[in-house]
C-alpha cells in the first residue's frame, strides 16, 4: 500500500489522457467477441493478459489494434464508455476527458456515427447515474496521412457540439507533428481544442513542433521535454499542461523503475503535470493505481498529491466560469478529504 493511499482513493481527480479503446478488459473482449462472431488468436483472459509484455510502443499498438476489432456496434462502444465511466467514478474521478480514434475503425466498415453515438449515449447515461462528466477527443493517427486525417475531421465537423477537440496519437516516431500542419490549422479554425501526444518516445523537437507548428493547448506526454532547458523554460512560462502517464511509461519501458519517473522533477521545474492512466486495461491501472505507484516509489508529500490532482482539474477544457468552479469544489473537496481523514506525516 502506498503511503497516502486512503488520501489518494478520497480526492477528486480528473482524468484528461485515457483512449477509450485502451481501457477494453480481456473479459469484455471475450464477451464482445462472442457477442459478434469474431476469432480471437487467444484462448483465454490469461493469455491475452500474458501477451500484454510490451518492449516498446508499437507492440503495444499492434495488440491495441487487434483487441479493437471486436469493436463493431453502436452498443459495443456503448458498453466499453460505461464500463470505463463506471470503474473511475470508483476512483473518484469527477471529470474526464477521452481520446477515440475513429480512424481505427472506419477501415472495418464501422460508421463514424456507430462510434460515436455508443459512447455519447454513455456518457449520458453515466452523468446522470453517477454524477461524472466527461467530452471527447477525437485523434488522428499519425501513422496515417494528412489526407486520412482530412476526411476523419470533415466527418467530425457536423459533430461539433459532441467533440471538443482533436488530438495526435499511435506510433510517434518517424511521424513527427509537422506531418499534420494543415488540418491542425482548420481543426483550429473550426473551434475544436488542439492536443497531441509528443515526447512519448520522440525526441524534444516533436513537443517544439507541437507547441509552435500544431499550436497545441496541452501536451500529452511531454517525458523527454526535460532533455532541453530552454523547452522546460518555454513550458514552464505558458502554464503549458502535461499529461503524464506513469504506468503506461513503466510498460512501455520509458522507465525501467517507477523510481526512476520525472514527474517529480517536473514539479520542482515548476511545470504543470498531472496523472492519468492512457490505455488502463493494457498497462495495469487506473487513475488510483497511477497514482499510488508514483506514491510507493517516490514517497510523495501530501502538498505534492494535491498539487498533481489539482493540475489535473486545471488542465481541463473548460470556459473560464465553469473551470473556476470545478477547481473551487476541489479545493473544497480537499478540505472535507482533510477535515475526515487523519493526517498522515508530510
């Protein structure tokens, strides 16, 4: 148990960096599976738990890739959104924002709208049955062409008031941000908030593209941004949040100790990080289990807990109004979590 364990399961989070196909659990697979006539190259939850050994991000992307496919009706994305809105409302998580890729499943004959509405009709039904709020990202591939990412946004223009913005994710190196200029500028121009995945596995100069090529509103990821003084700086100024991963970091072998993870040094450089769990069901935890790995290994100080789980909530597209609202019910949802819990030493 990790040492404020009792603090971290009582605070209210919100989860900005979780891709809704990567919280998809061997069961549901199976039962998905069955549900729609589908050959799985696995022959039980074990074995599909046991392939999930990853040496780096493209074999985890190509086992993301095939659990995906049992993916094929508006009620198996229905299912997927609230069974990960129910397993964080456990965690405490008040708000959260989700990554899907669209681009993963037009090529097997599944409709933009199949996808979306699932998970949409979800998110309904989880807000008002539990009280958790939660938007969706929609991401471009990176391993795709521009042009790809052009049809995946003209489908999601009509979609506006469902999708709030659009991101960058899959295999980052050799796909630099730059590769996506274009529809970054008309996913802008068309309201939509901008983030993309930089400095995973790619070097410093994809988080600069991100930042002055993408003109992105958050980072996600961010690790290598310490391998560059003046990128910190340029961090550190803009308030520029980041949404750091630890678990998957360790499974991606990022890390080879979860001792060993920046986030600790990102607070003392005075950058913004917060905690989020990316693809859950592949790398072995939620918002809780992330959080309380970094607490076992780096032995956090409870003014460090909260300014993470806070970040959190800042790093939230919100307006203005409402944003100031949901960090002044942190604030207080953090004195009644202090005011109930006994304290334990800083």
């Amino acid at each position: 148990m990790s040492p404020h364990a009792q603090l971290i399961k009582s605070l209210p989070k919100a989860e900005v960096h979780i891709h809704i196909e990567g919280s998809l659990e061997p069961e549901m697979l199976f039962s998905l599976a069955q549900r729609n006539g589908i050959s799985l190259p696995f022959g039980s939850v074990n074995e599909v738990r046991d392939a999930y050994d990853f040496s780096n991000l493209q074999d985890f992307l190509d086992l993301y890739y095939q659990g995906m496919s049992v993916l094929q009706t508006e009620q198996d994305f229905y299912d997927l959104m609230r069974a990960y809105l129910e397993r964080v409302h456990a965690d405490n998580v008040k708000y959260t924002e989700i990554f899907f890729d669209p681009q993963g499943h037009l090529p097997r004959g599944v409709g933009f709208d199949t996808c979306l509405d699932g998970l949409w009709r979800a998110i309904g039904d989880c807000e008002r049955e539990f009280g958790i709020r939660a938007k969706l990202i929609m991401c471009f591939l990176r391993h795709l062409d521009e042009a790809d990412a052009e049809r995946t946004l003209d489908l999601a223009l009509v979609h506006k008031d469902r999708i709030i913005g659009v991101g960058l994710d899959s295999s980052e190196l050799g796909h630099p941000p730059e590769k996506f200029k274009s529809v970054f500028r008309r996913a802008r121009d068309e309201g939509f908030k901008l983030v993309a995945h930089a400095g995973e596995e790619g070097p410093p100069d994809y988080i600069w593209q991100a930042l002055d090529i993408l003109g992105v509103d958050r980072i996600d990821h961010g690790n290598r941004a310490l391998e560059d003084d003046a990128l910190v700086k340029r961090l550190a100024a803009d308030k520029m949040s980041l949404t750091v991963c630890p678990l998957s970091n360790l499974r991606l072998r990022g890390i080879s100790q979860m001792a060993d993870h920046p986030i600790r040094r990102m607070l003392d450089m005075d950058l913004k990080p917060c905690v989020n769990s990316d693809d859950p069901s592949y790398f072995g935890g939620y918002m809780n289990d992330n959080f309380s790995a970094l607490d076992k290994a780096l032995d956090f100080k409870e003014d460090e807990v909260f300014a993470l789980a806070r970040n959190g909530f800042e790093a939230m597209f919100l307006g203005s109004d409402e944003k100031s609202k949901a960090l002044e019910n942190f604030d207080a949802g953090v004195s009644t979590v202090m005011a109930q819990a006994p304290r334990s030493q800083p």
